[in-house]
DNA sequence: GATGAATGAGTATTCATTCAT
DNA sequence: TATGAATGAATACTCATTCAT
C-alpha cells in the first residue's frame, strides 16, 4: 500500500466519522436546528475541520443520503442476486430490506426531502448530485427488474415494472414526499398524477374483495 | 349588517389576504427560507400588520394548513353524505377528493409535516392547535366511515376501517410523512410498523394475480 | 363661562385622565416596558388619541413627572405658610410630605431620573421644559426657606439653607440619581461632589457623639 | 505558564476589552439606547464576537456592575485592615472610597438600579446572580463592620451598623435607587419606610444646634 | 375630535463559514 | 492537517407614530 493510497484511506475514515456523527443529530434535530457546530462536538472535531471534507452543510447532508441509498442498493442487489427466490420471496425480501433502512436511519429519509430544494441544489457539487440521481434511479431500477421477473413469472399482474417500483416507494417515504418540490411538481406534474393513480388502482383492488 | 360584524368581515378579508400570500410564499421557498417580509410584500402590506392578524411565523403557518383541512373536510362531508353513490364510487370521489387538495396546495401538505416538531407547537396557540387535531381525526374518520359501509355492504376486505383510511392518507401524504417526528417515532414505533406492514401487505395482494 | 372656556376645560379633564392612567402603568411596568398601547388601554381611549394631547411619549411621561412635583409644591407651601410650626416641627412636616409623594407613587420619583437623559431632553417641548425646571427649583427654595428660618432661629447650625435643601431632596431620591446624567456630571461636577461632601460631613456629624 | 492557563488569560482579556467598552457605552447612552452593535464598534469586535464572551445583552450588563463593586470591595477592604485608622479616620477613608469609585464610573452605580428588575433577572446565569449579591452583601458588611468598631470605642452614637452602613450607602447611591423596584417596594414597604425614616433622623440631628 | 389599522424603522441574537496560528 | 476564535449577514418581532375615515 502506497503512502498516497494510505493517505486516502485515513481521509476516507475521517469523513465517515463525520458522516456518523451527522447522522446522530440530524436525526435528533431536523436538518435547521442542527448546527455545524453540534456536528463537530458529537465527532469530537472542530467545526473548521468539517469543511476540509465537506465543502458546506447541504454537501454533508446530501453525503449522508447518499451512504443510505448506498446501503439501501446493497440490499437490494443482494435480493436479486438471490436465485433462490422466487417472485413472491423477493418482494417478501424487499420489504424487509425497506425495513431495516427505515430502521438505520427513520428521520433521514423523510428529510432527504429537503434536497429538493433548488436552492439546495445550486449549493452542491455537480458531482455528488450526479451520483445521488444515480443511485436513486439505480434503486428503482432494481426494485423494478424483481416486479419485471414477478411479471415475466406469471405471478403479478402485468403492470410496469418501473410503475411498481415507484409505488413501492411511494408507499415507504411517501409518494409526494418523495417526487415533490415545486421544480418537480411543475415539470413531472402529469408523470405524477399518473403515479398516485395507480397507487390508488392498485391500492383498491387490494381491499376489493374478488366477486 | 351591523358595523360590529362589517368590520369582523373586514378583519377576516385581511386574513385571507395574507394566507394568500402566504401560501404562495411558503410554496416556492418552503417554511425557513421564507421570511416575514417575503411574505409582506407577496401580501402588498408591512410586516408589523402581518402580526396583527397572526402571533407569530408558526401561527401564520399552522392557519395555512387549517384552511387546507377545512377544504378537505368540506369536500369528504359532501362524499359521504351522498345516496347516489355505492362503496366503489365512494372510493373514487375521495380519491378524485384528494387530487383536488392535493391541485390546491402540493407543497403545503408536505409542509405540513412541519408542524410536529415539538419546537413548533410550543408557539401556537391552544385553540389553534386543538382545533387542527381535531380536523385531522376529523378526515381520518371520514375516510374510515367510506371503508366502514363498504366492509358492511360486503365489497371491501374485512379490515378495520381506521387503518384503512390511515392507508389510504399515507398513500397520499407518505406514511412516515405523517406518522414521523422523532416523538411519535419514540412513541408509536410497532404502530408505525405496523401500518407499514398492512401497506406492504395490501400493496402486494394489489399485485398478485389469483392463483 | 364661554364656550371656549368649556371647550379648554373638557380639554384639561381628558389630559389629566391620560396623565392618571400613565401614573399606573408607567408605576408597574417602568418606562421602557410600558407601550402606548397599555397607556390608551388603561385610559379607555385609542392610541391615537394620547397625540391628541401630549407630543409624544416622553413628553406624557414628563408631565406626569409634573404633577408631581405640583402635589409636592403644595404641601411644601402648606407647611410654610403655617404659623403655628416651629422650625424643628417644619422639619417633621417636610419629611412627612416627602413619605406623603413617596406614598403617592414610589416608582415615578425614580423614574423622573429618566428626564435628565438629553435624547429625551430633545422630545420635550421647551414651555414643559422650562416648567418642570421652574417647580424643581420651586420645590429646592421652598425647602430651603424652612432651613433658612430654623437658621435665623438659632435652632440649625448655619449652614447655607440651599445646600441643606439639596440634601434632603439627596436624601429622599438619591444624591447621585437626582443629579445625573452625563451631561449634568459634565457641566456640574464641581457642585455635585459639594454636595456630596456637605452631606458625608452631616451624616457623620449625626453620628458622631459629642466630646 | 502552560497552554491551557495562557489561553484562559487571554480570554479573560478579551472580556475586559468588551466590558471596558460597554462601559463606555452605557455611560454615555444609557441601558435602554445602547446596542449590542454599539459596543462591538467601541470594542473593535463584531457583533457575534460579544457573544462568545457574555450570553446577552443583560449579562455583559451585570458583568460590568459586578467589576465596579469588586473595585469598591478591596477599597474597603483597604480600609478596614488599617490598624492605624481610628473609627473617625476609617469614616473618612470610607468616603473617599466612595468618592473614587463614583470617579470610576458614576453612571453605572445609577444603572446598577436597572439589575433589580426581575425581568432583567431571568436572564442572567444563576452564577452571576448570585455573585452580584454576594458582593453587594459583602460590601455592606464591610461598611457595617467599620461603623461597628466605632460604636464599640465609643465614638459613635449607638445606633444598629447595618443601619448606619445602609445609610452610607443611601446617600451615595440613593436611598429609593438602592431599594426600589416595584417587587422589594411591595415586599419591603417597612423596611424601606423605616431605613428613609432613620435617615431623615440622622440628618435632622446633624443640623440641629445642641441645647 | 376620536379612532385604530397600518406602518416600517430598529435590534438582539444565531450560526455557517473563514483564516491566522 | 487541525483548530476554534472571529466574523457579519440574516431575520423574527416590537412599538411609537401617523392618517384615512
């Protein structure tokens, strides 16, 4: 190992311990009530030290969505990796994965709704809002390839995949939580409707008994 | 009319006025970014009237979400009281009922989430915040009485109606959307789960063809 | 009595009820914390009306202060006018007009000393002015005509009946609160440390046994 | 001199360096007119910087009164630990402490009045509160102590040295400034009464001829 | 005269960010 | 690299004063 790769590794350790501590109090506090300072005590760091790994507040909070998607997309590869699953198992296995990131981290994922905020947006780095909007079709994607297999079964209905896989999510972090903000909601209005429709139909046909 | 209750109207215009305003403010920039004087100019008035009809930020806001509920109630009172409509149909005018609140104010509904912050209810008045619970369990129970005639009438899958109608708004506002806050999620943890799980549950049967 | 005269007097009437309403709330709350608006409120009139008769908040507060100073005239009067006193009995009549101001409103004495501010100097028309200045001399020489007479009287020990007076007031509101103020300590400070040393100088001689 | 201990001394100038220009300040303008960004000008500081050092506006207030009694306190000190004073030399040493701490700053000593207010109370830290009283106590002691050995060489006339030593310090600072405020004036009439009516006793007894 | 709704200047306090050490 | 003291822009809220009715 290179002195360089060394270096980049006791960097890359560092700004998970700030990650972590983040965490701790965004999930305590909300994103505004939560100061840079507050995170710099709970990492046992200065406040200036944070902004030798993260540029400012928003990139540290966009940081933290990420590692969670992250971990949600090794969960869900590892559910379709799976062949001993069938259809019916993987959504089971979906589920739980949804589960056990609401568990990780149950306030981080309603404020990663705070992302949305243009004004949000222009204070990150293009970078690491390419990888985010990576990561988030990334999910839905693979949710959707196990309704894709489901569908191909014979087993569900056949919907669109990529529809189920929105529903899905829409369920866990809420469909308007997770598609709003007045940049989305004016340019995906439509996409939008469309989306909470189904989830409506699909919504109805499960309380419907079968005549 | 009497000038006693000519100037109550007037007083009340000036309210509207400035939810109005408020409203378009708080939709664009979300609740901490909009200041009062944002909103003063949006209302065409100084900021020291804006105090004159409401205590303070909070109150400005949580009057907001109260008119948007008082929409919502109007509007499943009229779903409800209706004989020409069977189970079915009632189901389709709450979700028709819900796509036009949810025209009327994207952002707020999510906004309104806001408000459990325990921060925030601290600065509203008693009667404002009694009166917005009671709204709350007002729409939910609407909801649950649709579900309740259609579980009677034999169409609906015997679930309690309550979590149905809990469902049915989380579908709509995102269930940890309103269920969440760090207190509820202290305190209503396995309730929480638990409507997760029936969603997860009804989302799937909503998918799985009959074998 | 004329109609000009009835209109004059209906006038005096509503000023002396703002004046009396000011005594109480300015008497609970002090200078800074009282508002205009608890000052109409107690007098049952709108804020707009106290600019009917009074300039300004200061000037309100000033001929309050006024008043005050008139109830004290006309006691010191009394007290001189009165054949039947010896100059020791004086003594005890002034003391007890004194407790009978203080009585009469404990706060406002202290808070006179507000008046001296020059910012607030600058709020005062110069007719009020000069009246407040005119009764406080008034009130100094009235005391002073006592001394003077216990002096002739051989009963005082011949100090300057001026000085005596300034340490009585000294006495009853405060050497240094009655004769502060930046500009005054500048334009006086010789006189005031006199003042200051006469009154050490009797005190301990009040102590001191003789010999 | 470690790390740790320069550091502590550099802070503490810090704090002198804003209290010796809020001093100037409040002389000049008084409480009420002075602002947190005045002061920071006289000191060279930003605004945020007075912050780090004192928690509001109140607190630096009261750490400035807090200095001037700390000074008055070693003068008397001085003075009561002199065994070549007598009890009339120890009174005359006494008011020269007096005068020079009215040298220092004969404003503040006036404002010093504005601590009483309980709502000026709520904001300082507990600490601080009762460090105030402590020395206020102490000083009086102080005085007291002085009149007290007087009293026992007999030359003093004997009268209670608490007494005599809130005298002293009612005709420096004022009788009605030192034990004013709305609440000790409801809770100590009595008290107040009577320490006013020994006071005029003395005085009388200092202008009266023997005979 | 009387009203009281509206004004808008004024201010304590917070906190993301910087930079000398 | 790491520090943490210093910065100063930003903002909710108050209240003396005005003026249309």
């Amino acid at each position: 190992m290179g002195i360089q790769e060394r270096k980049e590794r006791e960097r890359e350790r560092r700004r998970q311990q700030i990650i972590v501590a983040a965490k701790r109090v965004f999930s305590e506090k909300g994103f505004t009530r939560t100061t840079m300072e507050d995170i710099a005590k709970e990492a046992e760091l200065s406040p200036g030290t944070l902004y030798l790994y993260f540029k400012n507040k928003d990139e540290l909070y966009a940081s933290l969505s990420l590692r969670i998607l992250q971990y949600l997309i090794i969960r869900l590869e590892h559910v379709n990796g799976n062949p001993d699953l069938d259809a019916n198992r993987k959504i089971d296995a979906l589920v739980d994965a949804m589960f056990d990131v609401y568990e990780f981290d149950p306030l981080v994922i309603i404020n990663m709704f705070h992302l949305q905020s243009s004004e949000t947006l222009k204070n990150l780095s293009p970078q690491l809002l390419a990888e985010i909007e990576d990561l988030s079709r990334k999910s839905i994607n693979l949710i959707a390839k196990t309704f894709k297999i489901g569908i191909e079964e014979g087993v569900f209905l056949d919907r669109h995949p990529v529809a189920l896989a929105d529903i899905f999510w829409a369920l866990f972090s809420g469909v308007i939580l997770w598609e709003s903000s007045k940049k989305i909601i004016d340019e995906k209005k439509d996409y939008l409707k469309q989306t909470l429709k189904i989830s409506f139909d699909i919504f109805k046909r499960g309380i419907q008994r079968e005549q």
